[in-house]
C-alpha cells in the first residue's frame, strides 16, 4: 500500500506542460452576454444576414433553458455575464503562408509540440489552428482543394460555401438541444469546416488544434464535417490552454454527416488545463459532438482521449439512421487530483442492422470523480441491430470514485444487446510479477495501465497514438515511467 | 393539479387513516413519525417521469384516481386458502385487503422463540418498539410516506436468538375486494435476531373482479449478527392492480440474506428493493424474474448498498417481456468509501418475445473504494435461432421449444430459493404461466 500511495502523491504532484500564455495581442468583446454581443460577434466576422439570424434565434431560445444538473459532476455555478465570448488575436489578416504567421503564434505551436511546419513536412498532415476564437491558419489547403476537398475555418466557409453551410449548420445538433448547444450557436465565433465530395478519399489525416490563450474567455468553436457518398477522412482535434486560477468555458459542438458508404473517423485528444492539484482553476469542457449516419452502409467513429480540463460533460454520439450503419465509440478518460468526468456516448439505432461497439476505459486517481453515462437505444425500426459495450474502470486511490450509468433501451426484438462493466484496481499481483523480472513498480503500473488502454489507442491514428500514450504517462506521472 | 390534491386528502383522511391516528391510544408511539410522514407525502406528491427514478413508469395516473379502503374484510376461510400455501405445513398469515384475517391464518402453535402478529397486539414489545416505522425512508421515498401515512394494520415477524425455523412462513395477501378504486397499504416487519435463521414467502394475489385496485407495500427486514433470511416475494395479482413495493433490508455482521423476487402478473408492478451491507462480512444475494404479458409494466429498482468491508454481493435479474409489455431494471450498486474487499456482481439478461415488447435496462456502479472487484452485465435479446432449430429438429413443436427455452431461462432464477419445497411451487406457478 505504501508504494501506491507514494505513487499517488507523485501523480498529485505532477505539473501541467502546457501551461504557458502566448503574448499575443487579442481583440476582444466586451464582457457579458446579450443581443448586441451576438450581433457583434456576427458583424466582426461580417456574416450575411441568415447566420446573423440563426444566432439570435438561438440566443433567443438559450435564454429560456436553464443550466442541466444532470451530470455527476458538481462545480461552481457558471457566470454567463463574466464571460468574454469573442477574442480574436490581432493582427487579423489573412495569411498566405506559414511565413506570414505572427512569429508568437508559431512559437506557441512550437511549444505545444506540433509545429505546423514540422506537420508539414513530415507527418503529411493538414492543420487548421484555433486560437481562443478563430482559426489562425490553415495548412495544405490547396493541396485538398485538387481533390475537392474543402477544409477550412468555419468562417471562411459561410462566405465561400453558404448553401452548404446553410444546408447542414444545426441539422444534426439543432440549437434546441441543450443549454450549451444552444449558447454554442449563438456565440460560436469559428471552428473547421470540411468536406469531402463523392467518392473522394481524403490523402491525409486532417487536424484542428484548439487554444484558449486569452484571460477570461470562452472558446465556442463549431465543427461541421460533411463526407459525401463513397468518401472517407480520418479527422483530428487537439486542445491544449494555459494555466490560469479561474475556471474557463469552452462549449463546442461538433456535427458530421456522414452520407451512403461514407467513413468518418473522428479523433480527440482532449488536453484542456485540469487545474491545479487543489481543484482550483481548469477548464470546463461542455460539449456537444454528434454524427449521424445519413445513409446505408456508412460510418463514423470517435476516438476520443480525455486528460485534461477541470471538469469534462460530453458524449460523442452517432445517430444510425441509415440501413447497415456503423457506430463506434473507443474512449480513454483519465481523471487526476480534483478532476470530474461525465463523459460516454450515445447511440440510437433507427436503420436496420446497424451496429454499434462502445469500449470505454476510464482511470481515476487522486481525488477525481469518473463517471461513464451511455445511452444504447435500439428503435422499434431497427431490426437485427447489434451493440456491444464495454465500460472498465481502474480506480488508483481510495478517495477517487468510479460511476457507471449506461442506458439500455431496446424496442425491437431481433436486437442484440450486451454491456459490461467492470471496476478494479491494478492487481498487486501484477505489479509483484514485475517487480520480480526487476520492473519498478512505477514502470510496472505504466505499463499496466497502458495495456490496459491499448485497445483505444490502436484506433487512434499512429502520430496520434504516441501523443496519446505520452499524455497518458504525463497524467499519471510519478507512476507512469 | 388539484385531482393530486384531492387524492392526498381522500387517501389522508380517509376513515382508517384518521382511526388509526387518532382513535386508538395504543399507536401514541408511533403517532409522530406517522404525521410526519403524511407531511412528507404531501410535500413530495406522486412522483412523474421527469424523475430520474420514474423515467420509464409513469405512475401519475394514481394522482387522478380517488381511492378509497376496501370495506371487504374477513371473508376468507382456512379451507378456501388451502391450495395457496407454498407448502402444505407452511405457517400463513393471511392479509386480506390490508388487514389480518386471524380466523384463516395458523398462528396458533407457533415453534418456540418465534412470534407472528398484528402491530395492534405487539406495541409493547421491544424490537417492535425499536424498530416498527424506522427502517424505511419516507423521507425520499413518496410511496413509503404514503404508505407510513395510511397504515391500518402491520404483521410483525420476530425470530428470537438462535431460533431458527425450517418451516416456511408465508404472508398471503389477498385482494378480495369488489369495489373499483381500492388502496391498500400492506405493512411488513421482519427482525431475525442473532443467530436465528427463517424462511419468509410473501405472495401477492386477487380474486374475482376487482376492478383498479393500487397496492404500496413497504416491507423492512433487520437481519442481526449471523442471522440468515431467506426471502420469496411473488407477485401474482390481476391486470388492474398497481403494485408498487419497496424492501429495506439492513444487514448485520457475518449476516446472510437471499432474497427473490418473482414478478409474474399484475398491471403495473413497481420493485424497490434496498439491501444495506451495514456492517462487515455480509452476504447478500438477490435475485429477480418477470413475465411481462398484455399491456403489463413490470419495473425493478434495487439498490446494493455496500457500506462496510469484506462483504460479497450477487444479483441476478431476467426478464421476460412479452406482447406489449415493458420491462425496466435498474440495478444501483454502492461501494462507499471505507468498503474495500467488497466483491459485487450484477447481471441482467433479458427476452423480447415480441415485436411491441420493450426493455429499459439501466444497471449502475458507484464505486468509491478502490480495492474492490465488481462487475456488471447487461443483455437483451431474444431466443437463440439455433437452439430452436436444434429442439425442432428432435420434432419438438415450436410452440413447446418456445416454452421449454422459456422455461430454462427462467428457472436459473428459481434454483436460488433454498426452501425445496417452496421451489417446486414456484416452479410449479412458473410452469402453468408459461404454457
């Protein structure tokens, strides 16, 4: 027992690494939150009329919802009007190039560990990089457009693409779905948009690093991806922020379609500010992600690793509307100190022989709270539906705790459905077998809970694999080698 | 709302209610927690969907329907229940419309150390006095207070120390009644003291033409220090009848308790079971089976509360859902702070056997030790291709496959009651439902 709780005190000792503030200028709203906010956001980013209009429809609608206490996680009551929604860095032109860049911005990604350059040239990724609310830089956007692809920030697209933003803005997360979908659509000030047309395989994995860098700020970033009949991407999204001792929102939505045969592979790696080792300061991350399987035979599937922010609230889910679809939720959550995660996954099985796979693993140590909550819901349509879920939980303290709460709802008989869940904590037998072929028991339970994992992290993309197991080792440092 | 209103006034002021609080100097003792709760009841009102733990069953239809007390007591005999008892020596207490029927119940010649009764004869007696009204919570839970509020009459079961009794005890309660409309509150306590060991079977059924008739039963068992309860509930009454239960058990050092739930008939039956593992090295089992027909809502909440180290629980939950029916399980499993080397188990299979049936499963784990093992398993399906294909084959009709499947889903559940004799009944009931 003792070596544990020495391996605890190191985890609680662990520092954030990404707790630096990029000097760069910003230019942001005033405080608080009404009408001429929304309005202001949507002139700042000069939007044509009906976005201007659908923002205060859901402005409009937000404020007759009140704050969901649902979730098992308990932190202090958000001041909407202490919050500064828009906070652009200045200077704000349009960029050419990575030369073009403001050399501070490039710095702060170079500290991040993910050089646009160096993605560039290497890892044959494109990255399109959000800052506190808009999105800086695009990379390899020509290259895309050859096949067709558009990938861009969401503001660019409302002016270049509208009739495709319009048609499909809100039509799988409507503003009406809840509290914090509905202030995202009000307030969202920019995000990626991407899609790929019929038949077109996307060459290379497509990423968007988020940043909140200014005090006092929200990040409401929107997502939408659109993968037409036949195609396929493989998309990234990776969030870091600086350390600070109040509590910032960041409530994003994010939205794929996708359509007949299509794949849409989604990956988090969820790193936001936990806070410090007292609970004080972090991120709330409240958000929304939602696909759905428009037509027969497609897919989507989330990949998410949860690390970070003080408290998390999402669930990645997939709507199986179409016939044969696929729905896939892999998820690792590790919470730390005064962390609380609610996070899990939703999937609603309307088309017939849909399937679906839920693997979660959530980790909890020091005093965190981890909590699954899946909803499986299988339609009286859905004939000859198929879900397997399996939530394990390891629980590395006695002050920590690990919630379960999945939903099984089935109205058809031919459906299939199974769950399980197990919680455990790493056996000391296996850390005596380690020890024994002289592996110390910090390495032996890195590599444990590393094992313990490998069934998420192998979905993940390769580059991103690494990055995962290295945030992993650094969330449980002291115990991981 | 003011129908809810109405109700909690007709229901409160109803002729036993105010008899019981007011007329009969006796019940001083409890009369306090009794107005209490009524207090409690009419501040929390009937629960509806928007409440998590009513999500899935809708009860608000008893807010609009005014209730009353059934007039129709005592008409049962001894020889008309006969063929009732869970076995032929069994010990029965006949509950008829919430009040005893003494004249058709056996309680005469009782073994030595174990007493069976009505509250109205035991007041003076210092585990009732310890116990009666203390063990469930009205304060959160509407149908308890209601139940507390509205109680005429309550059966106690006192085993004394070191007695234990091999012969079965059965509560029978029946619904004789004729009137539309009845309420009936039913009142159980249990206390095994140290080291004694019981079998109680409590069965629920009607006769003739009862038409609405909403049943809340509130049963609290304190099982003490090596003490073992065994613990049958069935459920067997007509489409018209609202049964909502709730159990409280409250576990003591190194005690045992097993309990089983069979819920075979009945329009909307509603199971709140609550075991408390309140003290080190308990053992608790539960088990549960539904047949769900027609139009049948049959809906099972337990909590597995696991306040103490080295403590083992296991639960065992099947359902089968037929016709339009619905079925609802909702498994809660705490594992508090200082309960390291619990091990807790929970599985739940269910059977759609048709097209319109729906299950809602929802089994939760809340662990806050972190030396434990506990699992969960969920399933829902329905009968396997190739197993009925394999009976078919032998020239097995399909209807009989069907039920011969049926039959050995279900009776995994039946192989935990430890009573033989009580067994082969249930057996024996289960078999004549699923012909």
């Amino acid at each position: 027992m003792s070596d544990d709780l020495k391996i605890l005190e190191d985890v609680a000792n662990s520092e954030y690494k990404w707790g630096f503030v990029s000097n760069i200028e910003s230019d942001n709203a005033p405080k608080g939150l009404n009408e001429d906010i929304v309005r202001f956001i949507s002139a700042k980013k000069n939007e044509p009329e009906w976005l201007l209009e659908y923002r205060l429809k859901a402005f409009r609608h937000w404020q007759t919802m009140t704050e969901p206490v649902w979730p098992n996680v308990t932190y202090p009551k958000v001041d909407f009007q202490d919050i500064i929604y828009y906070s652009a860095p200045k200077p704000k032109v349009q960029l050419d190039s990575l030369d073009d860049l403001d050399p501070e911005i490039k710095a702060t990604f170079d500290k991040l560990g993910i050089s646009l350059e160096e993605q560039k040239r290497l890892a044959n990724v494109a990255v399109d990089a959000v800052i506190d609310s808009v999105s800086v830089k695009t990379t390899f956007r020509e290259t895309l457009l050859e096949k067709g692809i558009i990938f861009s920030s969401f503001s660019e697209a409302v002016h270049e693409h509208p009739e495709l933003v319009k048609k499909y803005l809100g039509s799988v997360v409507p503003y009406t779905d809840n509290f914090y979908a509905a202030l995202n659509a009000a307030v969202f000030s920019d995000g990626s948009f991407c899609y790929i047309p019929k038949g077109v395989r996307c060459p290379m994995e497509l990423s968007t690093y988020f940043r909140i860098n200014s005090a006092g700020t929200g990040q409401f970033e929107r997502t939408l991806i659109i993968a037409d009949e036949g195609s396929y991407v493989s998309y990234l999204e990776g969030c870091t922020a600086p350390m600070r001792d109040e509590n910032q929102l960041h409530a994003a939505v994010v939205e794929i379609v996708s359509h007949a045969e299509a794949q849409v592979k989604y990956s988090t790696v969820q790193n936001w500010y936990p806070g410090d080792k007292e609970g004080k300061g972090g991120i709330f991350n409240f958000v929304t992600k939602r696909g759905i399987c428009l037509g027969n035979k497609s897919k989507i599937s989330w990949t998410q690793v949860e690390t970070g922010s003080a408290v998390t609230w999402k669930y990645p889910s997939v709507i199986l509307k179409g016939d044969n679809s696929v729905g896939e939720f892999y998820s690792v959550a590790v919470t730390n100190n005064m962390q609380q995660a609610d996070t899990g996954t939703k999937m609603i099985h309307i088309g017939k022989n849909t399937s679906s796979t839920i693997i979660s693993k959530g980790i909890s140590g020091g005093r965190s709270h981890n909590s699954y909550r899946g909803l499986v819901k299988i339609n009286k349509s859905a004939d000859n539906a198929r879900n397997f879920s399996q939530c394990d939980s390891l629980l590395l303290g006695d002050q920590c705790g690990a919630h379960t709460f999945p939903y099984l709802e089935v109205s058809n008989k031919s459906a299939k459905v199974e769950h399980e869940a197990t919680t455990s904590k790493v056996g000391e037998d296996q850390i005596f077998y380690c020890n024994q072929r002289g592996i110390s028991t910090e390495d032996a339970v890195g590599l444990i809970v590393n094992g313990y994992c490998k069934e998420v992290f192998n979905q993940l993309p390769m580059e991103f694999a690494v990055e995962a197991q290295k945030l992993l080792a650094i969330s449980l440092e002291g115990s991981v080698g | 709302m003011s129908t809810l209103q109405e109700t909690k006034n007709k229901i409160l002021t109803s002729a036993v209610f105010e008899n019981w609080v007011n007329a009969s100097p006796r019940v001083n003792a409890f009369a306090a927690t009794i107005q209490e709760a009524a207090h409690s009841f009419l501040s929390q009102g009937i629960p509806t969907t928007k409440h998590e733990e009513w999500k899935y069953t809708n009860v608000t239809r008893l807010a609009q329907t005014p209730f009353e007390i059934s007039a129709n007591i005592n008409t049962l005999t001894a020889a008309a229940i006969a063929n009732e008892k869970v076995t032929a020596d069994a010990i029965v207490v006949v509950i008829e419309n919430g009040i005893i029927n003494h004249a058709a119940s056996n309680l005469s010649d009782l073994p030595q150390g174990l007493m069976i009764g009505s509250i109205h004869d035991m007041l003076e007696n210092a585990e009732v006095k310890k116990h009666f009204l203390q063990h469930a919570d009205y304060k959160t839970e509407p149908f308890v207070a209601l139940n507390t509020a509205t109680l005429s009459d309550a059966v106690c079961i006192l085993a004394a120390a070191n007695v234990e009794v091999d012969t079965p005890i059965q509560l029978m309660i029946v619904n004789t009644s004729t009137e539309a409309n009845v309420y009936i509150p039913i009142r159980v306590l249990v206390v095994a003291d140290k080291n004694s060991a019981i079998q109680v079977t409590e069965t629920f059924s009607s006769t003739g033409n009862n038409a609405s008739t909403f049943v809340n039963a509130v049963i609290e068992v304190m099982v003490a220090d090596n003490a073992k309860v065994n613990y049958v509930k069935l459920q067997d009454e007509s489409e018209n009848t609202t049964h909502i239960n709730y159990h409280r058990v409250a576990m003591a050092r190194d005690s045992y308790q097993h309990l089983t739930t069979l819920s075979l008939g009945g329009g909307l039956i509603r199971n709140n079971l609550n075991i408390r593992l309140g003290d080190v090295n308990c053992t608790a089992y539960l088990n549960g089976l539904t047949l769900a027909r027609n139009n049948q809502l049959v809906d099972h909440h337990t909590v597995v509360d696991h306040a103490m180290p080295h403590c083992y629980s296991n639960e065992l939950y099947k359902n089968l859902i037929d016709d339009q029916a619905q079925g609802v399980f909702n498994g809660k499993i705490f594992v508090r702070k200082d309960a390291q080397k619990t091990n807790a188990f929970q599985s739940n299979k269910n059977l759609l056997l048709s097209d319109d049936a729906t299950m809602n499963a929802k089994p939760q784990l809340e662990i806050f030790a972190d030396d434990v093992k506990c699992s969960h398993g969920a399933t829902t399906g329905q009968l396997d291709d190739e197993s009925l294909f394999y009976l078919r084959a032998r020239g097995i009709g399909e209807d009989a496959a069907r039920a011969l499947l049926n039959h050995a889903f279900a009776a995994e559940v039946m192989e935990g009651i430890a009573h033989e004799g009580v067994k082969e009944k249930m057996l024996d009931i289960l078999n004549e439902k699923l012909k």
